[in-house]
C-alpha cells in the first residue's frame, strides 16, 4: 500500500478482506463525504487469518510515515475483536468499532480515542443496504445480510460481526433497482452468513424468496449472483429460482471447508460429506450448466493423512472447478487454536496439492466449455467473466461493463478465449 501525500485533503479507506467489507468501504466514503471529513485514511480491517491482522498494522505504520498530518482511523473486525491491540498504536488517531463505521458522524474527531462498543448489544440494529461497484466498476455488490449466528471452531468472525441480521428485501430490491436504473448490469448479493438471511425478519422469508422478489421487480437487470454460501442452508425456493430464471447466474460458491466427516465435526461444521455431494446434486438437477465453487482448509488440527484424501477426493468427486484453498491458520480465542497443531510443512504441503487439483478441475471445466457459446461481463480490458465465472480473453475494444457473447475457441489453463465476439 501506497498513500499519495499529494492527495492529503481526501479522504482515503484501505480495505481488507472479503467483498462485504469492500462494501462497507464504499459506504465509509460515501459517509465520510456526507460529514464533510478530509485529510483522513481509514483502515477498514479483516481478522480472518493472523496474516490479515499483521498486514493491517503494517499499513497503518507505513500511512502514519507517509502522511504524518493525516487522522488515521482503523475499524472493521480485527478492531472489534481486539481494539486493545489497536488502541496501543500511537500511530492511530481513532479506533473505532465494526458496528459503527458507516453511521453518520461516526470519524467526528469529537469523542474519545477509543470507541469500540458490544457487537452483541441491542444498539447494533440492521443492517443498512452497503453497496459499491468493484471489478473494475463491472458490477456492484449489495449487502443484504450481516453477523454470524454459529460458532465454527476455527472462526472469530462472529465476534467482530455480531448476531446474524438481515435487511428487510423491500429495501434491497430497491437498491438493486436503484443501481440497474444506473446502468449496473450485474448485481451480487453479499453478507457474512448468506443463507440466514431473512430468519431474523417476519414470517422469516428465505433467500430464494429474495432473489425471486429481486428478479420479478426488476425486470431490467440482465444478472443476479450470489456470494459464498452455507452448504448447509440452501432452501427449496433457491433451487426453484436457479431452475427457471436464467438471470440468476450458474455459479455457487460453497463453504465446505473439508471434505472429512471427523474434521467437518471438529470445525463444527452443519454438514457432513454425503450432505455437500448430495446438495450439489440437487443443484445440479436444478441447474445442469452450473459451476461449483467451494472454500477448503489445508491442515485443520487433527487432520490425518486419510481426512486430507478425503478433501483432496472431494474436489473432483463434487466437480469443484472454482476452488480456494486456506492453509490453516490459527486465530486466537477460537477453539480450533487450541486442538493439537499440525506443522507448517504439512499444511503448507497440503494446501500445494489441493491447488493443484483445483487447477486440474479448472482445465476440464475449460475443456469442457470449448466451442460453447459464452455470454460474459467485461471486467477490464481484454478480460471478461462468463455466466458460470469462468474468465474469458478476448481483443477489441469492449466497455467496461458491457456484457459480450461469443464462441470460446481455446483456453490456457486459466482463462478462455474468444476469436470474435459481439456486444449484447
């Protein structure tokens, strides 16, 4: 990270971590501008792995010798869950907690230093509808859902979230309408806990209802997608959804995390193997064309040279063509940091070979799409992303944004590539 000392009257956010966050920095800004702040950088950081926090810190250090006159401000999860450590760096002019980053007023230079409340308390409420363009501008993210209600052995995220809260879908419809009237033509939907949304509202909808309110009010979106999701909560609707509405895109991300019965148990995980198999066949039933993509820990405590082969199987047993694979990492105050450890070699050897089966996965998924027809969002120049995600190549000059068809001639081994396309 580099900070511009010429650009010392703006005010900058630097943002880590998952795509919630990204929009939840669009909404700082957006905020900060409203409040009339300036010469401001706000760290809006991720408490996911250790790596994550050590680079937040790092950033700060580096901000504060760059921009000596500048307020600096860290917020986000890694505050949350420990604003001690935070509040300990002289470097920081507020530290300020993840519940209260995008309300108004909330970087007034007026108040104390530390302002980090209970995640936890009555006062958090919902949700707003965050949102922000990223991709290059390509597509806009809308978060409808945030906070955690379950306990994974191996994740603190809950605790720099809160309880699972959802926003009503009357005001997430009209934001997406909001932003296709604007020109967005694809749209995802985000939150920490996806799957939950709508328990915690009357007659408790389910996010298959959501996206079909979201499809039906607003016809002139042309794509509707889903962030990562629980294998353990996909309803019925969905499945419905996915089987007759070709807007809602052909791609899930899974967060399976193993694929081992005992390791699942110990991450306290809501889903067994034959659970996640038998779900992606339901989806695929639902949905033939449909992509998979799915989250898997490398050397979870306790995991045997057998449970790992029950990962690496997994990959292509399920047909995972998208997969990310995290080498674990242990997170203080989470359980998982307490279980016997596994050396580094190992996990990092691991998490080696789970890549490279996912590399494997993704070159038959390409083969496989050769001389179809793809449809993709032009993300950047001379780069696309299909319906299912896969990346798509191609020459010409193409909006950013704009959508393009297609047949793919050829791949290599990442991405495929169109000989001539036109605009759609």
């Amino acid at each position: 990270m580099s900070l511009d000392p010429r650009q010392d009257r703006d005010v900058e956010v630097v943002t880590f971590g998952c795509r919630l966050n990204a929009c939840e920095s669009e909404a700082i800004s957006t905020q900060a501008r409203a409040d009339g702040v300036t010469d401001a950088v706000v760290f809006n950081t991720c408490a996911v792995t250790s790596e994550a926090v050590r680079q937040a810190r790092q950033a700060i250090r580096k901000a504060r010798r760059e921009r000596p006159e500048a307020r600096l401000i860290a917020t986000g999860c890694a505050v949350q869950t420990d604003p001690a450590a935070f509040a300990a760096m002289a470097e920081l002019d507020l530290v300020l907690g993840n519940g209260a980053k995008t309300r108004p007023g909330a970087l007034s230079a007026e108040g104390p230093r530390l302002r980090v409340d209970d995640i936890f308390g009555p006062h958090l409420g919902r949700p707003g509808t965050a949102s922000g363009t990223f991709d290059g501008r390509a597509r806009a993210y809308v978060e409808i859902q945030n906070g955690c209600d379950h306990r994974c052995t191996f994740c603190i995220i809950p605790f720099g979230r809160g309880a699972a809260r959802s926003v009503p879908a009357e005001a997430v419809a009209a934001r997406v309408a909001d932003l296709a009237a604007a020109g967005v033509r694809e749209v995802v939907l985000t939150g920490v806990d996806l799957t939950s949304w709508g328990a915690d509202l009357p007659d408790t909808p389910t996010l298959g209802n959501l996206t079909d309110l979201i499809l039906r009010q607003v016809p002139q979106l042309a794509r509707l997608r889903l962030s990562s999701i629980d294998a353990a909560e996909i309803d019925a609707a969905l499945l419905g959804v996915l089987a007759r509405e070709p807007r809602l895109m052909p791609h899930l991300h899974l967060s399976l995390q193993s694929g081992d019965d005992l390791i699942l148990k110990r991450m306290k995980r809501r889903h067994s193997r034959a659970d996640a198999l038998a779900l992606i066949d339901r989806v695929r039933a639902a949905r033939p064309d449909i992509a998979i993509g799915a989250d898997l820990i490398a050397g979870f405590p306790t995991e045997s040279d057998a449970a790992f082969e029950n990962s690496l199987a997994l990959i292509e047993e399920a047909d995972i063509t998208f997969l990310h694979v995290f080498p674990f990492s242990p997170r203080p105050d989470t359980p998982a940091a307490r279980m016997p450890q596994l050396a580094s070699v190992v996990i990092k050897g691991r998490a080696e070979r789970l890549r490279a089966a996912g590399a494997a996965a993704l070159m038959r998924r390409l083969e496989a799409r050769t001389g179809t027809l793809a449809r993709a969002l032009v993300e950047a120049p001379g780069r696309a992303r299909d319906e299912d995600y896969l990346e798509i190549a191609f020459t010409g000059p193409a909006r950013v944004g704009s959508l393009i068809t297609g047949v793919i001639a050829d791949h290599d081994g990442r991405r495929a590539r169109l000989d001539s396309w036109r605009p759609l």
